[in-house]
C-alpha cells in the first residue's frame, strides 16, 4: 500500500514535466482592480505547442491563434479561459472573474521635480484622471508630466463636475488638490529625500456613469549608486541555493536579493536594481574570487552578512566588508531581521530591537542602526542557556516588544525535547510556551527550521521546515499543521519540492513558494492550503516580494538580468477555488478601527463600530481580542437585523480608562499598574479561504501620557496680548512671598512665557486652559488647577471663599501645603516623596508616620489639624464629605476651574507684571503632568506726574516751617527775657 502513493505522485510529476507551456494573463496597468468589462484583458502563452485560446461567447478575442492575445468580455463573472494546446496534455483552464464595477477611472500623480532640487522639504504633486484604455503610453509607463489630450479632456469634465482630489498620508493629514488651468490638480505635501507614499481619494462623482478608483501611489527618489571598483568583489550565496530577499523593516522599498551569480539591491522597490559588490579591506579575498554569504540583515546605516559563522559588516558609506568589534567573529548559527516595522508602536523612551542574533548557548538582540551613540555594544544576551540546550530558530512575536525562540533540550541517552520560549524586552521576562507540547514526538518534523510570528493581539505564529508548517493561534488555544487536501504535507503536494517562501500581507493571505515555483495559498487561521494555477517554469529562479503598496511580485532572476512583474494574487485564488467547497461564512465585514495606534488618557473615551453581514443561520459573530485587557474597560452593545434571509450584526465597542485615583495610597504606584500597552484585535468568529477581510485588524492602545501632550492658556476674546514689548521689571521686595528688603530685577523670557495678557487692574481673571497634542487642539480643560507667580510674589488673591464655593470642608491652601518646607513645585503633589508628618487623630493621641520607603504603616484616612488627607496623595478636593470638623470654611478658595466662580484680582496699588505656572490637580484627569506659564501686566492704575515733587515740595515747606516757628520762638524769648529785665531794672 505504501508503494500506491509514491506511484501515483511518481505519474503527476511525469505529467507535471510534459507540460512545458505556461500561461499568464494581466491588464495593461497590472492593477486588480481593472479586470471588469470596460478594460481589456492580455492573455499571454510560453510555450511551443500552442494552438489557439478557448475562451467563452460572451468575450471577444483579437487573435485567438496568437499566444499574445487582447480579450474584452461583455458579460461580468467567471469566464473560463485556457490555450489548446498540440501536445497530448492539456493546460489547465482558469476562470478569470470579470466584474461589472463602475470604477475603471483612475488617478495619476507625478512629483516633477528632479533630484537635484533644493527643496526637499516639501514635494508638489501634479494629479489628473485618465481612462487607461485610451491612456497615453507616458501615463501608463509613469513618466507623464502632463495629461494627454484625452486625459484632459476627463478631468477637466470631472472637475466642471465638482471633483477634486484629497491626498491623504500615512500620518493621517489631509491636502487638498487645486485645479490648474492645464487641465491638472496641484498639491504641496511634506517631502523626503528618499521616498513618499500616499493615498488619493476623490468625490463620488461620475462621468459616463464610470467613477474614479481610490489608489495608492509612491515615489522614489534614490541616490546614484557609485560605480565599483576594481577591488570590490562580488557576494553570492552557496552554488545551488534558492534566491534569498531581505528588505528594510520600515523601509520596504529597500531590498537585497542574495543569488549564487550575485547580489541586487534596491532602494526603489526594484524598478531598478544594481550589483551590491564589497571592497574586501584587509579580509583576504577566498581563491573563488567572492564571499560566500549564509545570511544578510538590512539596518538602516548598512548591512550585516553571516559568512562562515561569523558577522561582517558593510557600511552605507564606506562599502567595505569588515570585522567589527560590535559583532562576533564565530560560532553564530543564524540571525533574524524584524519583518514588520515597529515605528508605530506607541511605547515611549525605549528602543525595540530589530534583530535577533543567536550562537549555540547565547541569544542576543541589536537595534536598527550598527552605529548608535547612545548604546554602549550593538548586541544585548537576552538569554543565555546551559550546554544542553541548543537554539534552533527564532523570531519576533506577534506584539512588537516580544521575541521569541525555539530550543532544543537534549540528555544523553533520552530523546532530544524541543521548547518554545518568548521574551518581552519591555517587561524583561521568559516564558515557556505549551505549543510543542501539543504535538506527539513522532509528529514534531524535523528541522532546519524558520519561524514567524503574526501580528496580533494573542500570541500566534507559524514554523516551518522544507517540507510542512506547523500553526499555533491564540495563546497555544489552537494549533495543528497546514496540509493541502489529499496530501499528507506540502512537500508531498509539490512533488517533493521543498519550501521556499512563506509570504503574508496584511489581509491575512499566506502564500507558500515552494523551490519549484508551485504555489499554495490560504487565509491565517486557515488549516488547508490551496494550490494555485502554475505561472511560472520549475526552473526558473524566482522570488516573491511584497511591496508598501501590499502587492506581490514575483522578482525572476535571469541571465539577462532581473524581471519584476506583479502577480494577481486575488484573481487566482478565485479561479483556484471556484467550484470547489472552498466559501466564506459571511457576506462582508468591515469596522472602523483603522488606525495603527491610540493613545488612552484618563477620562478618554473611543467608540468603535464593526458590522458583519452573513446568510441565515451561520452564526457568525465579530471577536474582539485583547491582551492587557485590564488596562481598559470595555463595553460591547450589539444590534441584530435579519431581511430575506440574510443576518446583520452592528457592534459598538465603547471603549475607556475607569480608575479612581482621587483616594489611592500611593499614586505613583497605582499610576504604573494601570498604563501600559493594550493591543485589540477584531476578527469574525469564522472565516474560509474566500473571504475579503480589511487591511487593518490589530491596533495598540497606549494608556498613559499621549507623547507630547501639554496645555495652553488661551487668550481670552479681545484682549490684547503683546509680544516683545518688555526687557525686565522689578518686584517689590517687600510683595515676595518671602518679603526682603531689596527688590529684584527679573529678565523677561519671551521664549518662555510667551506673550503678556494686558488687562485691566480692576478686572478680575480666570485663565481658560486648553489641551493640545503637539499643535492639535483636543478640547478645553475642565480640571481643577491652581496658579502661582514663579517669582514668589503675592499681590494678587482669590475673590471666592471656600463657603462661596459650596465646599463641604476646609480646602487645601498654599500655607497648608507648603509645610515641611516643599517647594512650589512639589507642594500639591501628585505625591508626598518623603517627610516627617505629624497627625493628630484625637485630643490624646499623637502619631508619628513615615514615608513608604521607610516601612510605614499608614491608615486610610489621617486628620491634621482639622484638615482631612489621603496617605501620599496630596490633592485632594473640598467638594466630598469627610468625619471630622469642617474648619474655617471663609478662608479664600485658592483652587480655580474652568467653570468656578472664583477668579484672579490684582494689586490695587501698582500697575504690575505676574508671571504665573499653572498646574493641572486633578488626579483623574490626565496621565501627564500638565502645567503651563502665562503671564499678565495690568494697567489702570494713574500715578500723578508730580506726586515726588509734591512730596519734596511739603517738606522743605516744613522744614521751612518749623525754621520760622523755631525762630519766632526765639525772638519770642529773647524779647519777653529783655521786657522782663527792663520791668525789674525800673523797679530797683
């Protein structure tokens, strides 16, 4: 029975060989989206034997005994088309989907500007609409700077329609095109040196009852490559090995293509490529004449090889092959570059790594630049195993902080144990997977093996050997091996070929290349390959690249150089599974979770949506996966609707952060357990190998402080507010909080404090505080706050006491909360750090308590001097009932809010300048410590124009005074002593 099997496969590879001929089919764009009726479709054979083409009766042929052949249906769906052929094999039919869609216009874009322009900070784009059957050559080449008589002729009966572009970029901003009178839209956009990528989108606007196709369009703008030298040597993989392709982790349009002639690289995606050759240094050259590469990483300032054991290093600059002192120069076993890029990753102050580098008993990681000031060795051991274990493979992880490797324990004289471990560089952790255990000894294949992980929010991934691939889905909840139908692996399936490639894109299709170009395809989370239609020789040497536009092309190296052509991917699964049990449980999914990543303040709220639609009774329903899902609270609303036996689920996720911080024992503490790194995932319940699924189904919720999260104090309505206008003032010593007898002379930092609110000195003055991310606006700050001059003066005060405010006890004043000599500052928290507090919890009772760190133990609630506190919390707020005394409830209210009745007033003395901090109190409103400075000078205050001289004048008349009254005194005297000597001498 075991000889059936080998005999029947012997049979289909024979008759595998007989066919010699290959055919292919594309649209003149090689766009998926222009196979429908009004765009011709060019069939094209390989091959000697061929006949004419078979095609349906409502198509129309040009030439159906010509291999190269155009074909333009009239009918939309599945049309059977196949070569007859003279050989006594007959080639395989396809069944090519027309659709009847409206949408078969498209949008061009160009960039005209050259490489030499000085302006690289921004790029003007010149957009238009064509029709790419009556295209000019130019516009589908893509070297058009201007439309074509016809394309203008299109768009500018769009445009007279009221349509217009929108550029949308990857970071979400918006452009808007404006129409020129050359029949063109014009847009400026910020621009890079290197490469832009965007998308265009226009209005629902018709002309001949056809619409404009959404599309993604890229630019490249690469540096000339310098000719090589007469030293510089080739680099080639061992004679007989499989092309091998590496690209940039964030920057796909960079690619090494590794053969046994040679190796390409790219930096355009490889509409050009040239040979990457190495100047050896001091390396001695081997008697081949090149080095023989095993492995190569692509970082951002170079190129990493592993030749022979050993890392070597080419820089971007240099080009010379090297031994670093950063690499190791033996014993490593293979290195692992990240595939996915983790730039949108919303953690802050941390560095992930992007490569994984592993010896026999040694697993290190490496950042994505060779050449890194701020990192003291290139290469970090995250792992270090005893000699037992062995590494075999490993990989990143499904999260981007997470890697992941598999290990091989052996004991002599038992049988060797393989062991899945992962690693989280953000929480520096191991944990051992349950996946290889899943499986039976016997089961478990043999390797070399490879590994790589899915993006998702559990834990899942794929391994693989030459011959079979091994699955593990949510957290080690499912796993299995990946067969075709009636065959026992894949390797079987291929007629013993081995495993080349496994490719996945962000739509969940997975595409398995063996070494003879026989393709399998599936969905992840699918257990069952399919086999595609052949579309390339056995022998050709060819290489699958997913481009940044999500497109897969086939990359054929021969000895005429590279071939680049993009393979559809979509159409051929669908001739593939048509009329076979292959179907999708649902009509459509879809939801609005679009974004790569959130960022989760306290208090935030996000609402997400997702609506499944699928026939009677399959039971479909929308997943929402999440790790870390105690950071987030998360309600789920759903709405049933069924109409003509077809089901639609709406999904409402109201998604947000519920914490109370107000009363917590220690702040800090409570703050990190509760922020961190949620990663969500919406995913069907079921799906099959037809489903159309949405590029984007994981996203990451940062909870925490939102990078660059700050506020403003907003110029209130008409007033003025100056800029420039004052070098220094001087502040009275004698209005400092700590009054001195000198005054002090404070600079004026226009950078710092921006610019001064002029006001009047009677008004009173609330400052109205805004909430940017960056330079957005997110809304107005509603929190309770608290102002100080940052100078120490104290001629202003509150107009409101805590009794007008409606406080339900004392509330906390700066002569409260400066106690224990806390700066300004430190003063209102988030959290008392270390001090000696003395409370009072009854008349006979007194306790001493000690910061945390000193192994306190501390009730929930302290009183001190009748003022109520939470433990290490030193806000808190006036408004919440409390045992105890109420306190002196007339003291000034000297917390303000956006909505309070309390405001600034002024001294009512001297006009003066106040240069303010404010601080957000609120525990439960932010993550980050919001604070701001404002400054006001008030005016209205007159001086007299004379007052000094008044002031002299009254006393030297005083002075002058009190002379006259001290003289007159005298005279008085003088003259009374002579009237009295006179009187006595007449007596005598």
């Amino acid at each position: 029975m075991r000889g059936l099997p080998f005999f029947l496969s012997l049979l289909v590879l024979l008759k595998i060989e007989l066919i010699v001929g290959v055919w292919r089919y594309n649209n003149i764009l090689e766009d998926e989206n222009l196979f429908t009726l009004q765009n011709a479709v060019f069939l094209k054979y390989d091959g000697s034997d061929f006949v004419e083409w078979e095609y349906p009766e409502c198509c129309n042929v040009n030439n159906k005994s010509s291999p190269n052949a155009i074909m333009k249906c009239t009918s939309p769906g599945f049309q059977m088309v196949k070569p007859l052929v003279s050989s006594p094999e007959e080639e395989e039919a396809r069944y090519l989907f027309i659709s009847d869609s409206f949408f078969s216009f498209i949008w061009y874009a160009v960039v005209p500007i050259d490489r030499g322009s000085a302006e690289t900070s921004s790029k003007q784009v010149r957009m238009w609409i064509i029709d790419p059957e009556q295209a000019d050559p130019d516009e589908i080449n893509n070297t058009a700077l201007v439309p074509s008589t016809q394309s203008r002729y299109i768009t500018k009966h769009f445009y007279n329609n009221g349509q217009y572009p929108v550029i949308k970029l990857k970071s979400k901003q918006t452009h808007l095109g404006h129409f020129q009178k050359d029949g063109y839209w014009e847009a400026v956009i910020p621009g890079d040196e290197r490469f832009n990528d965007f998308h265009i989108y226009g209005q629902p606007i018709s002309f001949q009852h056809r619409f404009v196709i959404d599309g993604q369009h890229t630019f490249y703008w690469p540096e000339p490559a310098e000719p090589n030298g007469e030293r510089e040597v080739s680099l080639r993989l061992a004679p007989g090995s499989p092309l091998s392709l590496v690209w940039g982790t964030c920057e796909l349009y960079r690619g090494l293509l590794l053969s046994d002639t040679g190796a390409l690289i790219t930096k355009n995606a490889f509409l050009t490529s040239e040979e990457l050759k190495v100047d050896p240094g001091t390396l001695p050259v081997p008697p081949e004449g090149y080095f023989t590469v095993d492995q190569a990483a692509l970082l951002e300032d170079g190129i990493i090889f592993r030749i022979d054991g050993a890392l070597y290093w080419r820089d971007n600059q240099d080009r010379v092959l090297t031994e670093h002192p950063h690499l190791p120069t033996s014993g490593v076993m293979g290195l692992y570059q990240r595939t996915c890029c983790a730039s949108n990753y919303p953690v802050q102050d941390v560095e992930l790594s992007s490569l994984i580098v592993w010896k026999e008993n040694l697993l290190l990681v490496g950042p994505k630049k060779l050449k890194n000031p701020g990192r003291e060795n290139f290469l970090k051991i995250v792992l270090k195993v005893p000699p037992r274990v062995t590494y075999l493979t490993a990989s990143f992880g499904s999260h981007p902080a997470s890697l992941a490797t598999l290990v091989m324990y052996s004991v002599p004289g038992a049988i060797s144990r393989n062991f899945l471990t992962s690693y989280n560089e953000l929480v520096p952790s191991w944990i051992t997977s349950t996946f290889m255990t899943k499986f039976k000894l016997k089961d478990i294949p043999k390797g070399p093996f490879e590994m790589r992980f899915l993006e998702s929010a559990d834990a899942s991934l794929l391994l693989w050997n030459k011959e079979t691939i091994l699955y593990s889905f949510h957290n080690d909840n499912e796993w299995g091996e990946i067969r075709p139908f009636n065959a026992s692996h894949l390797s079987a399936a291929a007629f013993g070929s081995k495993i080349h490639q496994v490719t996945l894109d962000h739509s969940w299709n997975m595409l398995v290349k063996m070494e003879n170009n026989i393709l399998f395809y599936c969905k992840v989370g699918m257990h069952e390959v399919v086999r595609l239609h052949k579309w390339m020789e056995p022998d050709s040497r060819m290489v699958l690249y997913l481009n940044q536009k999500e497109q897969i092309n086939m990359l054929t190296l021969t000895p005429e150089g590279l071939h680049v052509q993009k393979y559809p991917m979509m159409m051929e699964t669908k001739s593939a599974m048509k009329g076979s049990y292959h179907d999708c449980p649902f009509i459509s999914f879809e939801h609005s979770m679009n974004t790569i990543s959130y960022n989760m303040d306290k208090g935030d709220q996000m609402v997400l949506w997702a609506q499944i639609v699928y026939p009677e009774g399959k039971g479909v329903h929308v997943k929402f996966l999440s790790n870390n899902a105690d950071l987030l609270y998360i309600e789920q609303k759903s709405h049933f609707e069924g109409v003509n036996s077809v089901d639609t689920v709406n999904t409402t996720f109201i998604i947000s952060q519920k914490v109370d911080y107000s009363d917590a024992t220690s702040y800090t503490h409570l703050t990190k357990k509760t922020s961190g790194i949620v990663t969500l995932e919406l995913v069907p319940n079921q799906i099959g190998n037809t489903c159309n699924l949405p590029m984007s189904r994981i996203s990451h919720f940062n909870v925490g402080c939102p990078p660059n999260r700050h506020i403003r104090v907003a110029r209130p309505w008409g007033m003025p507010c100056e800029m420039y206008s004052l070098t220094n003032y001087t502040i009275l010593g004698s209005v400092l909080r700590d009054p001195q007898q000198d005054d002090i002379v404070v600079h004026y930092d226009w950078e710092k404090f921006g610019c001064l609110l002029k006001t009047h000195y009677k008004n009173p003055f609330l400052p109205s505080i805004d909430l940017y991310d960056g330079d957005n606006y997110v809304r107005n700050v509603d929190a309770n706050f608290i102002v100080w001059d940052r100078f120490g003066r104290k001629d202003y005060s509150f107009n409101a006491t805590m009794r007008q405010v409606a406080c339900l006890r004392e509330s906390q004043t700066w002569i409260s909360m400066l106690t224990g000599g806390k700066s300004l500052e430190e003063a209102w928290g988030p959290e008392v750090q270390s001090c000696t507090v003395l409370i009072y919890c009854s008349s006979h009772d007194l306790y001493t308590f000690l910061p945390e760190s000193q192994n306190a133990t501390m009730p929930e609630t302290l009183f001190y001097k009748g003022i109520f506190f939470s433990p290490f919390q030193s806000y808190r707020t006036c408004f919440k009932v409390s045992p105890g005394k109420l306190g002196n409830l007339d003291q000034p209210y000297e917390i303000m809010n956006r909505s309070s009745k309390n405001f600034l007033t002024f001294s009512q003395v001297d006009s003066a300048t106040y240069v303010f901090n404010v601080k957000i109190l609120d525990p439960n409103y932010s993550f980050c410590d919001l604070h701001a400075v404002f400054a006001v000078q008030t005016y209205g205050i007159t001086i007299p124009k004379y007052q000094h001289l008044t002031t002299y004048v009254a006393i030297v008349f005083t002075l002058f005074s009190l002379c006259i009254l001290g003289y007159s005194y005298c005279r008085y005297v003088t003259i009374f002593r002579n009237l009295l000597a006179t009187k006595r001498h007449k007596y005598e």
